[in-house]
C-alpha cells in the first residue's frame, strides 16, 4: 500500500466524504496539494459553541422609580414626564427661564403653578399645624400632599399636567412597559395584582428613586464645603451670608434657616411652614384670567381650608438650596433672576411701583391677591417699610446676598 492510501484509510476513519473525495483525488486536483489541505482541516480548531447571554439583572424598587421619573409614555399626551417639570440640572425644578411645560391630554394645556424642587424634602413632614397654630409641612405650594409617594400621585392624574384617567387605562400603560415584570418583581406583586396595587407600586418606585438618588440631597454646595472645613468664602460671599441672618436687614434665616438642624444634619434653608408675601401678578401664564386668583392654602387644588380666609394666599416657604438653579421664581414664575427676588424683598414697600403696576396714579399693590385677603401678606423684616424709606437693603447688600445665594448650588469642586 502506497503512502497516499494509508493517509486515505487512515481519513475514512475519522473525517467526512466530502474531504476524503479530495486527499484522494476524488476532485481531480494534484495528490500532495489535497494532502496538505486536508492535514489542515484536521488540525483546525472546532468552532465555538455560543455561550448564551446572561439574564439581565432584575431592577431594584428604586431604579424601576428612575425609569418611571423619566417615562413620557406614561403621559396623556405621550410628550411629559415627570423629568420633564423636575429638570435634574435645575435643582429638579422647572427648565431654566420656563414655567410648567405643557401638558393635558394634547399635551397644549398650561398647568398653573411653577415646578418646586424635589431637592431636599426630607425635613417637610405631613402637613399640620404647629404649636403656635402655624401651617406647616406637607409638599406642593399648597403643602396637600403628606408623603412623596402622595406627590408623586397628584401629577400624573392633574388634567393640565401628564392627564391620565385612574383605573384599567393607567394599569395597561404600565403593562406595556418592558420593564414592567421588574415593577411587579420590586413591590411583591403578581401579574393579577389590580389597578390600586399597580398604581401604589409606581409612587413607592418613584418616592425610592428620590430617597435614594443622592442627587436629591447631595449637599456638595460650597456653602456644605465650607462647613466642613474645606472651602472658603469670598469676601462678598461672607458679607452676603452675614446680611442673610442679620434680622434687621435680610432676616432671611427667619425663614431659610441657616444653621444645623437640631438632628445634626445640615441646613435645610427652609422652615416648611406658609408666608403671604404679595408676590406680583404673572398675567402671561395660568393667570391670564383677570378674574382667577390663586389662593395657595385655600384652593383651588385643596379644598379642605377653603374657609381659613386667614391663610388666603400663603404658599410653603421652599428651601433656597440649588436656587441659583430653580428660575423663574415664587409659585406663579413671576420673576426670574435671583437679583429681583433679593430686590423685591428689598424694596417691595419701599418702592412699589418698581414691582407692580400703577392705573391712575395708584400702585396696584398684592395685585395677585384679591383685596379681601391683602392683610395676610407679610410684613416683617425686611418687608413693612414705608413708601419712599430707604429699603433695609441696600444695591450693595442684595448683590453680596446674592452671591451667597449662588453658594448653595450642588456640584461644588474644592479641588484648584
């Protein structure tokens, strides 16, 4: 037996006809050239067996939330989300320079009051009366939700805002979700669970992803820095802060506290609690109707205080982290820049015509207030000066307070 044949008895054994036909000339080609191909289809190494991909990793309560913060689809309309009031790079408050966006089921209805902050809320509480008899706590302007499971809740059924009708038509939106089997996986429901239980489950989602997304309460501000002993003031910075406390000029701090919180956190810039403070009319947006009025506590979105006609026109004091960030500003986005918010504080008495209009000689003071319930409006420092007095702040005193103001934004770096 020649040396081909045993390489051709030898190939039966083990390989296919196709190559035994060519090492032994079945194709027709040269002898040697077939050998050495099929030597080499022998010492070819087998192709790989795909390994299959792994199972994505179920999402957590919080990180179904993130999803939930950011999904149109769950909208009326198909445009609004609820990232899309609560702007991350904003202080998840409305978009720079913007009020609501619209919303409502064709997504051109305007909703009515200015996005507030998510950003620490933790401080806020249900809403209740003090000791002193005092609104206090609760969120919204009107303070009507008593949890962020509860604000979550208002905006994606309010007619103006993501419109959605309550029942089977929310619960099969969810449904379509793909990652609606993680929703029901994270709250310890089965696919049978009923309309009340998905809907629950979607503002616990939602209230965990801003509990724990440290975004809404980063406290990395220069203010925080310098607390802890890594930063520095300006001098302008400091004199703005000094002003901020100081009682008899900004008595800001009366509301904005500026101090730990007595649980040792840091400071919450905000009390919680209801002021009236005669913010101009802002006739551009919701309140175009010259015959509609806002009255914070008592209506329109709550009803339950109607008849306090002494907390007519009182609105939470939000806190003044990020509010470099939060333009425009007050529950109505009446004015934009933080210098007009500090001027009106300033001159508000003062100086009236600068903030309202005037009709027949006669400044038309707490014009977004109906007479009846001016006398609510707030008249302690550094407000209740009369007309033509100089104002407790000076031009000085309200760009040093606004230069600490801008202190308080997150995202600060220490590092040169």
């Amino acid at each position: 037996m020649n040396r081909l044949s045993m390489i051709c008895n030898r190939w039966v054994a083990g390989a296919g006809m196709l190559l035994l036909l060519s090492a032994c000339g079945g194709g027709g080609g040269s002898s040697s050239t077939s050998v050495d191909a099929t030597a080499a289809a022998m010492a070819r190494p087998p192709a790989p067996v795909p390994v299959p991909a792994p199972p994505p990793t179920p999402l957590s309560l919080s990180e179904v939330g993130d999803r939930l913060f950011n999904e149109v689809s769950l909208s009326a309309s198909g445009k609004l989300s609820c990232a899309g009031c609560h702007v991350q790079a904003f202080g998840h408050a409305d978009a720079a320079g913007s009020f609501l966006p619209l919303g409502g089921i064709d997504g051109q209805a305007q909703g009515l009051r200015s996005s507030p902050s998510l950003n620490y809320l933790e401080g806020a509480g249900a809403f209740r009366f003090n000791a002193q008899g005092d609104p206090q706590g609760g969120l919204f302007w009107d303070g009507r939700a008593d949890s962020r499971e509860a604000q979550a809740r208002g905006p994606l059924f309010n007619a103006k805002e993501m419109a959605n009708t309550e029942g089977p038509a929310f619960s099969n939106k969810l449904r379509a979700l793909s990652y609606f089997p993680d929703l029901l996986r994270s709250s310890n429901l089965t696919a049978s669970a009923n309309d009340e239980q998905l809907l629950q489950a979607v503002t616990s989602a939602l209230a965990a992803y801003q509990v724990s997304d440290i975004d809404f309460h980063a406290h990395s501000s220069k203010f925080d820095a310098v607390q802890a002993g890594r930063a520095s003031f300006t001098a302008q910075e400091a004199r703005g802060l000094t002003t901020f406390n100081d009682p008899q000029r900004g008595n800001c701090a009366a509301c904005h506290d500026s101090s730990p919180r007595p649980n040792g956190q840091p400071a919450a810039f905000t009390n919680f609690r209801y002021f009236a403070l005669g913010v101009p009319r802002n006739s551009s947006q919701a309140t175009a109707d010259p015959a509609f009025f806002d009255l914070g506590l008592c209506g329109p979105q709550r009803s339950d205080l109607s008849g306090r006609s002494d907390l007519c026109g009182l609105f939470r004091v939000p806190t003044l982290r990020n509010v470099a960030l939060t333009a425009p500003y007050f529950h109505n986005a009446s004015l934009q820049s933080l210098e007009d918010v500090v001027g009106f504080y300033a001159t508000r008495d003062s100086d009236p015509a600068r903030w309202y209009p005037v009709v027949g000689g006669q400044v038309q003071r707490f014009n977004d207030l109906p007479a009846a319930y001016r006398a609510n409006v707030h008249q302690g420092p550094p407000f209740g000066r009369r007309a033509n007095q100089p104002p407790a702040l000076s031009p000085q005193d309200v760009s040093d307070v606004v230069a600490f103001l801008r202190t308080l934004s997150d995202g600060f770096n220490s590092s040169p």
